[in-house]
C-alpha cells in the first residue's frame, strides 16, 4: 500500500512490543480511502465512531450557531467503549 510508508509508528508497540488501544487506526483510514470498508472494520473496530466524532467535532468549529456539546460527548464515550471492548478481545485473543 502507497500511504503506509507515510504513516505514524506506533510508539508503543515500538517501546513496549504490545499494541496500544489506538492501533490500527492510520490502516483502518487508508482502507476505507481504498473503498474497503469491512476490512476497516476488522483492523480497527472503532474507525467509524472515530470518523463520526471528528466529524462532530468539524461540525462544532463550523456552525457555532448549534451546540454539538451532547454529540460531542456521546460520540466520545461511545468510540472510548469500543476501542476499549476491542483492545481487550485483541489483547486476550477472545
């Protein structure tokens, strides 16, 4: 793939050998780019949530007439439990 020698390492895995909550998520967007949506999910269970709440957080800076505060939070306590669900089933291999 072209856009994975321009991603990020991930410090973690690279300091401590083991995967941080987060991993998996710079793949997870280059698969979606490539119209990959299913394999998005399988590599980062929370990639949807994650584009869901950035994309709150992008309506919150635009319109400043609304208030996105309930979205916001929702969204964020909603991709927190799924990235955390996901790391515990990867982490234990359930």
């Amino acid at each position: 793939m072209a856009l994975e020698k321009y991603m990020l390492p991930c410090m973690n895995k690279w300091l401590f050998g083991l995967d941080c909550p987060g991993c998996g998520t710079q793949r997870a967007f280059a698969l979606i780019l490539k119209g990959d949506f299913i394999d998005a999910f399988y590599m980062f269970p929370a990639i949807y949530t994650t584009i869901f709440l950035f994309a709150s957080l992008a309506l919150n800076f635009i319109d400043r007439k609304r208030n996105y505060h309930k979205l916001i939070v929702y969204g964020a306590v909603v991709n927190a439990s799924i990235m955390i669900i996901a790391y515990i089933v990867k982490i234990f291999n359930l």
